[in-house]
C-alpha cells in the first residue's frame, strides 16, 4: 500500500492575499521519507505576482513558506515565483510535525496520543491513528506525535501582511498559461525522550485553539514494535557551511533560463534574451553596479522586474525593503549579459526608488528629508518637482515625508550590502570594481552620496 498523505495547499500572493485554495492534494511517498504533490496551477494565479504557500498534511501540523528559506515566523511577505512550465519547490529541509489526527486541533496533545495508542496494530485505509498514512498504525505513528507533543508547537499562523498586501503595486500582464506547481516536502519529525502524560478524551463541545502552518517530517528509522519508545538517539548537528554554497554548473553559450538562484534566499524570474541579442551570452563578472529603479513611488520588485521586460533589457537583480530578485542567468564561474550599463562585464543592481540622496546625511544615516542637513533649502521641493515633472505625476502624490520610506530605506540598504557582499565572495570582485551608473554615464543615478555611503559601508 502506498505511503499517500492528503492535505491542503493554500496560495497567498502581493497582490490580493489569498489568491486560491486547494484542498484535497495528494502527498506521495518518495525515497528518503520525502512526500511529493504535484498541482496544476490554473489562470487565477497570476504568473507576474509573488506567492506564499500554506500546506497542511491530514495528521500533521500546518506550515508556512514565503520562500525555501523564508519559513513560519520569517515569513511575511511573498517571495516564490512561478513561471509558464514545471516548477519544482524543494522544502526537503523543512520538517513537519505530525500526530494531530481528527478531528484537527492545529497542536498535538494527549487526545493524539491516546488515539494512536487506540489503534495500534490496526492495518486498514483511513485509520485516525495512521499518521503516515501507510495503511499501519505502529510504533513510528506514535513515535513521531511523541515528538510533536514534547516540543509543544502549533499550526503556523497566517500573518496580517499575507493576507491584507500593503501596496499593490503596478501588475505586469498575466500570462495565459498551465503551469504546475510539485512541492516535495520530507515527513519525518526528531524523536525524543517519552515524556509522561495522562491520556484524556477530546471534548467535542469545546472547539480546540487553532493555529499556524504545515509540516514536512524528514526520514526517522522505524523503532521495533514496542508499543511506547523511551529512547531515540539525539541527531548529530551539521557543521554550517562557511560560505556560499556553489550551483556546480558552468555557464554556456546559449544557455536557458536558468531554475535556481546562487543563494536561496532570493527569488528568481528570468527575463527574456535582449532583442539585441540572438541568445544567453555568457561573461566573467567583474564589476557591480548599482542603480535606482525609476520608481518615485517605491513599488517594489514586480514594477521593476515589469519596466525592464517592457523595455527589454536585462539586469541582474532587482532589491525592495522585502525581498531580493535574480533576473539573470548566474553560474558558478560567469553570468550572462546584461544590457542595464556601459560595463558588458558587470551585475547591476535595481534597488526599488529614485531620488536616495534625500535620506542619507553627510554621516552615512537614514534620515527623514524634513530632517537631512545635508539637503540645501528648498532641495526637497525641488527634487519633487522635477520628478513629478519626469514621471508625469503630480508633485503632492510624493510623500517623501512619510516616515514609512525611512524604513524602506533602511531594509533596502541593509539587503544591498549583504547581495553585493555576496557577489563580490562568489565571484571574487574586488571592492574597487563596484560602481554607481552615475560614474558611467551622465545620470544621477543612484545618487552620489548614497553610492558614496554604500562603498564606506563595504569596505
């Protein structure tokens, strides 16, 4: 019999929160205690938008993913991209709890307990206590809601920044396509200890608290069918690795649009090969440059990623107050060209804004410009004027004043350091060869002060 767990898969995306529900989605057991689902995503998700995803497997805790990496608490706001083929989201490394069998409660407690100890041995299709769903109740369904109980953890709520998007920013074009979505979370929790507890029976007038996210156990080995484990041995901990971890893949001539970032961290969506270019050319970085997006209202990442596909060019990542997007193909030894600069053999940075000058003060702080001793009399006004005027906006929309772009400055500068220092070590840039577009070409951009901060910043 099959290893098969059903469950829920929820999308929320930036544009509209929760953006569609899939509720009976089969989990199949795969090598190494991982389960794989796979979903066809339908045009009501929108390929230009940012996703998070909820997943809650039947008998085990919910969990919450904004990105690979960005998980639970972390995350908060949405950072998966899809695109029109097979997108494969490896949470291989995200472990699930299991053991709250129905009905659900969203934690584990002792009503779990006793009702997989009710059904030990019992062999048959839809058992209360069959938490991994093999056809068997036996010590390793009891073994795994053991350990789920001893670290007294819940489902993984949705926060309010899910499901109520902030700003919704300009929406690129959908595009009309069936792509699909395989999600292979691991199934298997760390075992501990056998606490001592007091089976009881779940009310069923009192409805239990409901609570967060989704699981994904990793492998267990299956204990000896004693109906109660006292000892599992403590897993080793695995040495961090000490800098960035390598794709193993050169870059080629002609090369497609790459599947996975250099750090995972970040997003990624591709943008299209330049007109002037007949394919994905390949070339040995060896400088940074930074830019400002053009944006005078701080849309984020999806306006930016949007302007440069409706001008047809090509920049390698695009950095908002939330999150960090490749759009170009990066290799372990070159990436492709870009056409964002002078330099052919340079990354450019998009950072999400225009006009960075008006927060930063002679000592390299984030300030209100209401508030900036380093702006002449007059120079805020000014600055909104003529970009009002550039854009083709009205001057009061700018609400530079609003203490909400400090923040957004101060995130965006704080992933702009870390992104460039990351660069500069994958592939080995020296200081010297990070730059702003205005020491390139007649253009203020990004600003002479905020570049100048940036390099005392790095070094």
């Amino acid at each position: 019999m099959p290893n098969t767990v059903r469950g829920a898969v929820t999308f929320y995306n930036n544009f509209i929160g929760e953006a569609k529900r899939f509720t009976d989605v089969e989990f199949v057991y795969k090598p190494e205690g991982l389960h794989e689902a796979t979903i066809a995503l339908d045009s009501s998700l929108p390929l230009s938008a940012f996703y998070a995803i909820s997943i809650k497997p039947k008998g085990y805790l919910s969990r919450l993913f904004c990105s690979d990496v960005a998980t639970s608490s972390a995350c908060l706001t949405p950072q998966y991209i899809f695109n029109d083929s097979i997108n494969i989201k490896d949470l291989t490394a995200q472990a699930f709890a299991g053991g709250d069998v129905d009905p659900a409660s969203g934690t584990i407690d002792s009503y779990d307990i006793s009702s997989i100890i009710a059904d030990l041995g019992k062999v048959g299709d839809n058992l209360k206590g069959d938490v991994t769903g093999d056809g068997v109740v036996n010590s390793l369904d009891y073994s795994i809601a053991l350990s789920s109980l001893s670290r007294k953890i819940t489902n993984e709520s949705i926060p309010y920044s899910l499901t109520n998007p902030p700003i919704t920013p300009t929406q690129i074009p959908t595009i009309t396509a069936t792509p699909s979505a395989t999600l292979i979370p691991s199934l298997t929790p760390t075992l501990t200890p056998t606490p001592t507890i007091t089976p009881t029976a779940r009310p069923t007038s009192t409805p239990k608290p409901t609570a967060t996210s989704i699981p994904t156990p990793t492998k267990t080995p299956i204990p000896t069918k004693t109906p109660i484990p006292t000892k599992v041995p403590t897993p080793t901990k695995v040495p961090t690795p000490t800098g960035p971890v390598k794709l193993g893949k050169s870059c080629v001539n002609g090369t497609k649009k790459v599947t996975k970032s250099i750090n995972p961290s970040w997003g990624l969506k591709v943008l299209p090969i330049p007109y002037s270019r007949p394919q994905y050319t390949c070339v040995l970085p060896k400088n940074i440059v930074l830019h400002w997006s053009d944006s005078p209202n701080f849309l984020g990442n999806n306006a930016t990623w949007g302007a440069l596909n409706s001008k047809n060019v090509v920049c390698g990542l695009a950095i908002d107050n939330n999150a960090i997007l490749q759009m170009s193909n990066f290799y372990d030894d070159k990436v492709t060209w870009e056409g964002c600069s002078t330099l052919d053999d340079s990354i450019n940075i998009e950072i999400n804004g225009t006009k960075f000058d008006l927060w930063y003060n002679t000592n390299c702080e984030v300030v209100n410009p209401t508030n900036n001793t380093a702006l002449a009399t007059g120079e805020l006004q000014k600055e909104k004027d003529a970009t009002a005027k550039e854009y083709h906006v009205s001057a009061s929309s700018l609400d530079w004043e609003n203490a909400k772009y400090v923040n957004i400055v101060k995130a965006q500068e704080e992933k702009v350091l870390a992104t460039v220092k990351y660069l500069m070590e994958y592939y080995s840039i020296t200081l010297n060869g990070v730059t702003g577009h205005n020491k390139l070409v007649q253009n203020p951009d990004p600003g002479e002060r905020f570049l100048k901060c940036m390099l005392d910043k790095l070094k």
